[in-house]
C-alpha cells in the first residue's frame, strides 16, 4: 500500500532483488528499476494488485548516463493483478533475459511489453524463455514488441494464452531479425501492433515463424486447476516433453527450481511437470 512503488532504485548497477513481495502500490509498479541501472538481477519476487506494472525497467536517458539498462535478469517472479502497463515493461532495456515467470490475470496490461518512451533505445535483444502468460478478457496482448523491439528478439517455450475477444498472444510491427517458436498459443497473432487485425497461427507460421508451436488444447487439459490459477501442467499436458533445448544455456531448473529438462525434453511454460530438486 505505498503511496508510489514498493521497491524503486535508479543507477543500481548489479543490483539484486529477490524474494520480496510488493503489492498494491497506489501510484505506480511492484518493482521499478529506473536510469541506466545495469545488469541488474530481479527474481523470486511476487507483485500483485499494483496500480501499474508488476515489474518495471526504464532506462530514462534524460536522467543521465547513456539510458539503457543492459543486460537484466527477471526470472522465477510471480506477477498477477496488476492493472496498466504489463507484467513486466520495459522501455531502453537491451538484451534482457526473461525467463520462468508466470504472469497472469493482469488487467488492461500487456504480459511482457518492450518499447521507447524515456530510454535512449527501443528495448531489444531479449530472450524470452520458458514463462507461462494468461492473458484475462480484459487483458491486452500476451507478449507485445514495439517497432524495433523485434530485434534479435527470441520467443521460445512459452505459454502464452489470451482470453480477450479479439487480442492475442504476440504482436509485433515488424518480423525483421526476430525468432520464435515452440510456443503453445491461441489462434491470435498481429504483425500490425497492438489492436490490429489479427492472424491466425497457420498465417504467422506462413511468414517462417512458430514452426514448431502448437495451437492450446482447452486450458483444463494443460493446467492442474486454471481456474483457481495452478497452472502446474499435468502429466498428460501438451506442454510436456515438446518445448526445445535451445533454451538450455540458460533455463536449466523452473519456477519452482526444479530441474530442467526432465523427462524426454523441455517442458513449455514455468513449470516442469515431474521433476525433482
């Protein structure tokens, strides 16, 4: 209940945050990591029923320095409830690395947002790995990259649903230097930003996109219990076993710190179904 943030810092190279709950911040974000704050480490956290973003990253050029926050780490965090902005939002962040976060009933929010207002570049370069995202009917998109934002950009093992009317899972402006797959998706995807007309999977696959991902089977034959937001997979899930080991150098446990793979291959989402310690 802080009037403006529960945790803000600015110009925090190396900075780690891990394992605090922030929630239901009045003015803005659970977590706000602003200026030129370099690698900074973000992790095990919860941030629910903020005003704005879960987890915020500005890099804030007018502020001083050279406005780009370079090379984060957001992993492990649960975010959900959060009502503008995304889950996690990112503006002059380059080459961050996002992985088994589970983001959900966020409301008028993107999942994961990259874009430009006060950093010095279009947020770019993430690796975006192994996260489960439900998106509520009065959600935006799943994951949303702003023009530029597209570049060498990595989509991989995610799950990624949406139950607006008419957003979807990915939306970009341009699919130049960009790559996903193995994803588990509903048929909604934009190539014309955030409230375009959308595409289905077959369309996007058509432009050598998501070769590999899989249209979601109803979410009760994925998830142990959605409706009161387990999203553990079951044994029987589509997600298991068929995400990619490309992921490898980075996802090596799950949202619970278990170990990855197990099984025959990569489980797709935060969680691994079956493994141990």
């Amino acid at each position: 209940n802080n009037a403006e943030r529960g945790i803000f810092t600015g110009f925090t190279d190396d900075i780690l945050i891990e394992h605090n709950v922030c929630t239901n911040a009045v003015g803005e974000h659970g977590i706000y990591v602003s200026n030129s704050s370099d690698r900074p480490v973000i992790r095990y956290n919860t941030c629910s029923g903020n005003n704005w973003a879960g987890i915020h990253l500005n890099g804030h050029l007018s502020a001083g320095e050279d406005g780009i926050i370079h090379d984060p780490e957001i992993y492990g965090n649960r975010i959900f409830d959060n009502h503008l902005g995304a889950g996690i939002n990112m503006d002059g962040v380059l080459d961050a690395v996002i992985y088994n976060n589970l983001i959900y009933d966020n409301h008028s929010c993107q999942g994961i947002v990259l874009f430009q207002i006060d950093g010095a570049i279009v947020s770019s370069g993430a690796k975006i790995y192994n996260n489960t995202i439900i998106v509520p009917t009065d959600g935006r998109w799943g994951i949303l990259l702003h023009d530029g934002a597209n570049v060498n950009t990595e989509i991989y093992n995610n799950i990624i649903l949406n139950l607006h009317s008419y957003r979807g899972c990915i939306g970009l402006w341009s699919t130049a230097q960009f790559t996903s797959d193995y994803n588990i998706l509903n048929d909604k995807m934009s190539t014309v930003g955030d409230d375009g007309a959308v595409i289905s999977l077959s369309a996007w696959q058509a432009l050598g996109l998501d070769a590999h991902s899989q249209l979601a089977d109803p979410m009760t034959s994925i998830f142990v219990n959605p409706a009161t937001f387990d999203y553990h997979l079951l044994s029987t899930s589509q997600a298991v076993d068929a995400g990619t080991s490309m992921v490898a150098s980075v996802v090596q446990t799950d949202f619970e710190n278990l170990i990855r793979p197990w099984g025959a291959g990569f489980d797709i989402g935060a969680y691994e179904e079956g493994s141990v310690l």
